[in-house]
C-alpha cells in the first residue's frame, strides 16, 4: 500500500498550473524570465534556464539546448542586449514584443487575391497596349507626309 502522503500529492496540480497546456515560445519564455528575475546586473543563461524549468513544465536539458538559438535570435533582432561576463538585459523595443498569433488562411481570400492580381495586370497590359497603338498610329501617319520644308534664311530645313 502507498502512504497517504502520496496519495495527497497526485491531486495537487503544479505549481505553474501548466501540465497539459502547449509551452509558450522559447522567446517569450525567455522575455518572462528575464522581467520576471528583475536583476539590475541582468540575468545570466543558467539563472533564465533555473526560472524556466520552475515556472514551466519542461526539463533543464531540453530548455539548455532551445535557449542559445533563441538567445541568438533575440540579439540579432535587438529585442535583448549582452552585457559583461554574459548577462542578458530586456531593451526597449524587446519589452513591447509581442508574439503574433497565427490565422488561418482561407481558401477564398486566397482566390480573391488571385483575380484582384490579374484583373491588375489585365489593367496594366491594357494601358499599355492602347500606348502601342498611339505609337503606331503617329508612325502612320508620318509616314504618309512628306516632312515640310522651312525656310530659315537662305538655306532649306528639311
């Protein structure tokens, strides 16, 4: 038989009330540490991997190897900065960062896209055809008269 304690401890959900839920992206995981430690010096990576495995239900292993890539990313892109000896600050613009959900794509925009393009293009062709056939039409019509001569002075301008 197993002790009552045990028993009392399979009820009890986890602390971060997340068993079950889709994780959040690691940069937004990471954003959270970082607000969340509210270091002065910055947070270094082992302290963001500590607070990550607390606050979400995910091992140190797995969050070690998705962490230097995202970590990357969010330096690349200006949304953190690298302080000395390997501390990680939020910058302004990382604090308004929000991740953008996805929509669905509906078949019927797509299709509406298409015939608004070539309807476009229909357009553009058209204005072009009808600047062709102005071009043609003066050709015509020069070829047909004879160029007329002025008189400038004594000579013949032809």
């Amino acid at each position: 038989m197993a002790p009552a304690s045990l028993k009392k401890c399979d009820a009890v959900p986890a602390p971060s009330g997340l068993i079950g839920k889709p994780l959040p992206p690691m940069e937004m995981m990471i954003k959270r540490a970082i607000l969340g430690l509210r270091s002065k010096k910055g947070s270094t990576t082992k302290e963001i991997v500590e607070y990550i495995t607390s606050t979400f239900d995910i091992s140190t292993e797995r969050c070690a190897r998705g962490l230097q890539g995202a970590l990357k990313r969010m330096l690349t892109a200006g949304l953190i900065y690298k302080q000395k000896r390997g501390h990680y600050k939020m910058t302004g613009k990382g604090r308004l960062f929000k991740m953008k959900k996805k929509k669905k794509k509906n078949k019927k925009r797509k299709r509406r896209r298409r015939t608004r393009r070539r309807k476009r293009k229909s357009k553009k062709r058209r204005r072009k055809n009808k600047k062709r056939r102005k071009k043609r039409k003066k050709r015509r019509r020069r070829k047909g008269k004879k160029p007329a001569l002025r008189k400038c002075g004594h000579f013949i301008l032809g």
